[in-house]
C-alpha cells in the first residue's frame, strides 16, 4: 500500500513539474516576443561602407515588427543620405522581422553606395535579431558587393 501511494506521489509531481514547465516556456516565449529590441548596428556593419564611410543604424522591432530605423551619426553626404533614407528606410517600416528579411528592397537613384549600406545593415541588424549566423551574413554581404560592382560597371557602360 505504501509502495502504490509513493509511486502516485511521484506521478503526481512528475505531471506537475511538467505541466509548469510548459506554462512557465510559454510565457517567457510571450514575454520575449511582445518585448521592444533595439538593434545598434555599428558594432555588427562596421564594414559595410556607404559612399563616404560607415552608417550605423537603431533598428527598433516591438512585438516582431519594425516600428523605427533611426539613421545615426556618419559621414555620408546629408543630400544623399536623406534621398537613400526616404527611398529605403519606408520599406522597411511595419514589416515583421521575417518579411523584412526576405524583402529585396529598391535603392534611391543618386544614392546607391549610400542605399546599399543602409539596406545592409538592416539585414546584418534583423539577422543578429533573429539569431542566423554571422558566416551566413558573411555569404550575403559578399554577394552584395558583387552585385554592386556589376551595376556600377553597367551604369558607367550606358554613359
């Protein structure tokens, strides 16, 4: 009789432990996701370079969208930054993490060096947010550079 009493208790505890553990998962997964992330891009860019040097973004995402990207101190020319700025930033606002990740933004005409590297760090930031590899941001920032070479060259064959 003892033996069948300790062996419930047990079960008991073990269906209870377990049953808290996936109630206490749940709400730190709901608390993570309703939770405001701001993404300092400086430390994770710092070599992607715009047209006259870095451009260091905040990329604020709350609740798995993005509600802010604020374009901090750089060397960029104000003219040019403020053309990539409207052209590219809006592209990005609202959209969840995910869609972001996934949009091939357009660049401002005028602007590209200056578009390119704020799309970059948008995706180097949102790619630190939603933990993929730094070697897969790696690949990414690599094919950019090519595809940027290639329009340059066509642009300047057109002229």
């Amino acid at each position: 009789m003892k033996k069948t009493l300790i062996i419930a208790a047990i079960m008991l505890l073990v269906a209870a432990t377990a049953t808290l553990d996936a109630r206490t998962r749940k709400l730190a997964k709901a608390r993570k996701a309703s939770a405001t992330q701001v993404i300092y891009t400086g430390d994770i860019a710092g070599k992607v370079i715009g047209y006259n040097g870095t451009t260091p973004l905040n990329i604020t995402v709350k609740n798995g969208v993005i509600e802010n990207i604020e374009v901090l101190p750089n060397q960029e020319s104000p003219g040019y930054l403020k053309r990539a700025k409207d052209k590219v930033l809006p592209q990005y606002i609202g959209k969840t993490v995910a869609q972001a990740k996934k949009l091939d933004a357009d660049v401002a005409t005028g602007a590209t060096y200056t578009s390119q590297a704020l799309i970059k760090n948008i995706q180097m930031g949102l790619d630190q947010a939603s933990g993929t590899s730094a070697k897969k941001a790696s690949i990414k920032k690599t094919a950019t550079k090519k595809a940027t070479k290639k329009a340059v060259s066509k642009s300047k064959k057109r002229r």
